[in-house]
C-alpha cells in the first residue's frame, strides 16, 4: 500500500514554484494531473505524485532549502479541515494535540507524537514503514516543511513566538543551514536518531486569537467523521499490503500470520482476497517488489541488506526475482536511476 497526501500540501508546492516564475500549468503537465485537482485541497493523491512535485519544484526553481520557505508561508487555512479545527482551540496545546490527532487526514506517510518532559515539549515527526513510503528515501524538504510550518502556524494562532530550544533532524547537514538559523533561531542538530522540535512547555498555554468553541465542535465532527470514512474504506487487499510491509523484517509474513493478525482465519482471508481479485502470493510478491525499489533510493543500503530485509534466502534469489519485476539486475537498476 501506497502511502497518500493531501491535494492541498501538492498545491503549496506548485503555488511556491509559480512565484518563482514557473508556469502552473506547465508543473502540472509535467506531473501529469489536471490544474482542476488543485481546487480541491481535501482530496488524497498518492505519496508518489507528492515525492515528484517537491523534486520537480526544487528544480526548477533552484531552491535548496524549498521545504524551509514553503513552512514559513503556512498558515492554518492551508491544513484545509484541519486547519479550521486548529484555529478554533482555546490554546496552542490543543491546536498542536489536533494536529496530531488528524494527521491521517492530511497524509498517512508521517506519525506525529507530543511528548511532555517537564518544562519542555516535544514534538516528534516519525517517517511510517508501514506502507510504500518515498519518506523514507528522500525526508529532507518535506521533514523540514512540516517544523516550519508548525513554527509558522503557531505564530499565526497565538500571535507569540514558538519558544524553540532544539531542534533535531535525521538527515545529514545540508552545506548552508544560514536558513535554518534564521527560521528556527535555536540549535538544530543533524544526523540525529529522531525528527523533534522542542519548546518551552509554557507555549502549550498560548490562547488562540480566533478560539470558539462552537465552531471547534463543528470542524471537530467533521474531521471525526472524515476519519472513519477513511478507515471504512481500507480495502482487505490493503490491510495485507500494509501487514506485509510492516512485518517483512528479514522473514518473509505467511498468510497464517497475517490471517491471525486481522482476527480472521486462513481460508476466509483468501477468500476476501480473491473477491478482490488478487491473492496473498500476489500480494507478498507484488509488496516485496515496491519495498525492493524504495531500499534501491538508498545509496547508504547495499543490495545484499536489500536481500536480508526482503526476507530472501540468499542475494542471488533476490537477484532472479528483482530481474523479473523489472528486467534489470538491482545494481543496474540503480546505476541506471
């Protein structure tokens, strides 16, 4: 299963290249979606189509630090729904706890996490492995974006600025971090173990300008009911991709596995299965195969631990199969991309 994102953070993007001169139209063509998808901002496109934007966009307007000066143009109307809920909390602490809450609504490809520790609070970004996710492959812009946005959104609401300590950042140091010094106005540390932001927990008490309560639990229904729509709409066939994904760690998941992890037996499993036209085998192939191509991004992987995480017996069986997914040996492949 493909990890998905909103229209509307696709639409921030193309909006950014635009003030760089590039043409809308001419982004979206080499896209391949419609400029008509752009009006509706709620709609989830796959995270592949978001992944292409941000590099295309970076690009064509040369911008190294485009996920920086994206966050800092945020502003809560352009979390669309969630954005609205956030607006109309009483404080900063509740806007940041709905934004946690909601954020399947805005992409599935990231988990957020708010921890306090004392006077501090920090607020964790954590990249899912659970679904075919370009994250993992290439986080930076889009890693960055969101603390910025934050810092940005939080200023919008409260009118304060977000009291930051430290921020900390898996990806390597980019050459120039003049932009991050300015934005953050903290330390901000690279090649870190996890993505946080950490402030003063007294922020967590700001008031929002524009609190209402009414309002609150109107948006709140809402985004509750968007929710469930989503979550009723998970096909079976995409609860095995997900399982399959988030259990293939060295060992190849069996569908009696599987089965017992969804509360349903074997044979009722594969029968939900072939009522959506496809099958375990098909989709344990067709998920190592996606998994196979994302680890390929990496250059710190090598393809024998390619081989090891795909739960192949040894390289070579990793090597006869990626041959026929794609035609190409995993180092041809990967010389070619």
């Amino acid at each position: 299963m493909e990890s998905k994102t909103s229209v509307g953070f696709v639409r921030d993007v193309i909006l950014y290249a635009s003030t760089h001169g590039v043409s809308t139209n001419e982004m979206c063509r080499e896209l391949g979606i419609s400029p008509d998808i752009l009006l509706r901002p709620d709609e989830m496109v796959s995270g592949d189509l978001s992944h292409r934007a941000w590099l295309l966009a970076e690009q064509l307007t040369g911008d190294s630090d485009i996920g920086l000066h994206i966050g800092e143009r945020a502003h809560p109307a352009v979390l669309g729904l969630v954005g609205f809920v956030m607006l109309s909390c009483e404080t900063l602490g509740e806007a940041l706890e709905k934004l946690i809450r909601y954020t399947n609504l805005l992409t599935d490809g990231v988990a957020g996490k708010i921890t306090r520790k004392g006077r501090l609070v920090e607020i964790d970004i954590l990249v899912k492995n659970d679904v075919v996710n370009s994250l993992s492959a290439a986080p930076r812009q889009r890693i960055e974006t969101s603390f910025a946005a934050i810092v940005t959104i939080a200023k919008a609401l409260t009118d304060k600025e977000l009291p930051i300590r430290e921020l900390r950042l898996v990806h390597e140091r980019p050459p120039d971090v003049s932009e991050h010094a300015r934005i953050f106005n903290s330390p901000v540390l690279f090649s870190q173990e996890d993505n946080s932001l950490v402030f003063a927990a007294s922020a967590m008490e700001f008031p929002v300008l524009l609190a209402n309560s009414d309002l609150l639990s109107m948006f709140e229904a809402k985004a509750d009911s968007k929710l469930g729509e989503m979550e009723r709409d998970e096909t079976r066939t995409m609860q095995v991709e997900r399982l399959i994904i988030e259990k293939l760690r060295g060992e190849v998941p069996c569908v009696t596995e599987v089965a017992r992890t969804l509360g349903v037996s074997e044979r009722t499993l594969q029968r939900e299965l072939s009522n959506e036209k496809t099958s375990f085998s098909a989709l344990l192939d067709s998920t190592r195969r996606g998994q196979a191509l994302r680890h390929l991004q990496d250059p710190g992987t090598t393809v024998a631990e390619i081989s090891f995480l795909l739960g192949f017996s040894e390289p070579s069986a990793f090597h006869r199969s990626f041959k026929r997914w794609t035609g190409k040996t995993p180092s041809a492949f990967r010389s070619a991309d």
